[in-house]
C-alpha cells in the first residue's frame, strides 16, 4: 500500500437526482457470481479478524464489500478504494460493545436511534485509526474513511457519492438469502414479514438506482428460493 499525500482526500460531489442514475454498468446477478476481487485488502481483514467474530460480521462485511465493488463499476467517478475499505471496516465497532445489547437495543424500537448503534460507530473509526496508519493509509484518507463510518446507521443524509454507496452496499446484503436468514432472526421476524419489509422500507432508503436494480432483483430471488408466498 502507498501512502497517500498529506492533503485533504477529496470525495465525488452526490449528484442531486434520486434515485442517483448509473453511470457505468449495473450487474443485478447474484452476488455469489462475483466476491469481492483482489487481495490488496487482505492486510485490513487480518487485523479486524477478531472484530468480524460479533453480530456475523464474518458473512456481512464480505458480502457488503461485493456489493460496494459492484455499486462502484456503476459508479467510476467514485473513490474505489475509499468505498472498498470504508465498507469493510463500517461495522467492526459491533465487536466493541456489549454484546448482550446489540440485540436487545440495537433491532427493537426505535433502532436507528439506540445509543448502542451511536457506539458502534465511534468504536468503528477507533478501529480505523488503529489499524489503517500502519498498513500505510495517509491521515487524510483515514479521515475519509472516518467521516463515512461515523453516521452511516444514525445520520440521516449522506454527504458524498462514496458515503452514499457504502449505505446503499450495506443495505443490499440484507437482500441476499444469507443476509435475510441473519437479520430476520435480529429483528424477531420470520422471512416473510422480513422480506415485506424489505420491500416496503429499505428499497425506498437506497441512495443509486443501481442498488434498487440490484435490491429488487435480489429480492424476487430471495423470495423464491425462501418460498415467502406460501410459508407465512
């Protein structure tokens, strides 16, 4: 990894449209076919290891790093690699705080609001200042990195394009089979009423048209595969 220079890392302006149109290609097949390319980031997966083991980190952030990889080819303009380790390291502040809340505050009422989602952030870009520097990520860029963890569950707007597609990355997991059978269980909801709500309140939050594209797609999969039309 080369260190970035000493000066202020700058993100692509969010155009104003929404949802904000595609600018290169939209791949809606599904995310199996396409894991998240490259090895460069290894060096960061190994030294969150440890915070990937809370709240099935292990199978979320893999699969949301695919899915940003992705929103990125329909996006060039983006910072690829600001979304790529943006992503990745988002959630690993869950792997810091109380497990025993996670659930019980984290996915009932009004979730987006528990002051443990609020502590999870914080805890994400403590990790991030711990770990990037030393891979050699320039602070400038690690601020980046920061600015994007910092609110991603409890900010209501997103400030950039590459703030915007790690929130559309990180939702789209949730439409994948393996996303539905971890997060229906947190939200004490079998698959049906959790697929319903998927559809009625998630799909509506995604920031690109490309990720509704992907989200719907995924979805009507998820469906079929889960048979939700019978067993509710």
């Amino acid at each position: 990894m080369t260190a970035q220079p000493a000066q202020a890392h700058r993100t692509a302006d969010l155009p104003a449209e929404r949802p904000v149109p595609a600018a290169g290609p939209v791949d809606a097949s599904p995310i199996s076919l396409t894991p998240a390319a490259g090895d460069d980031l290894d060096p960061v997966w190994r030294s969150v290891v440890t915070e990937t083991r809370t709240r099935g980190n292990d199978i979320h952030l893999p699969i949301s790093l695919a899915y940003a990889e992705r929103l990125c080819d329909a996006h060039p303009d983006a910072d690829r690699l600001l979304v790529r380790v943006a992503i990745l390291l988002h959630d690993t502040g869950w792997g810091r705080v109380d497990e025993s809340r996670i659930i019980s505050e984290g996915f009932t009422g009004d979730w987006r609001k528990a002051a443990i989602r609020f502590e999870h952030e914080k805890q994400g870009c403590i990790i991030a200042r711990e770990v990037l520097p030393g891979l050699g990520y320039a602070e400038p860029f690690v601020d980046a990195v920061c600015a994007i963890i910092d609110g991603h569950d409890t900010r209501q707007d997103a400030y950039s394009l590459e703030d915007a597609l790690v929130r559309d990355a990180d939702r789209l997991w949730r439409f994948d089979h393996a996303g539905i059978a971890l997060a229906s269980g947190w939200f004490r909801m079998d698959p049906a009423t959790y697929t319903d709500r998927l559809q009625a309140e998630i799909i509506p939050e995604l920031i690109t048209a490309a990720a509704v594209e992907m989200a719907s797609a995924d979805l009507g999969r998820s469906r079929a595969l889960l048979k939700t039309a019978v067993i509710r």
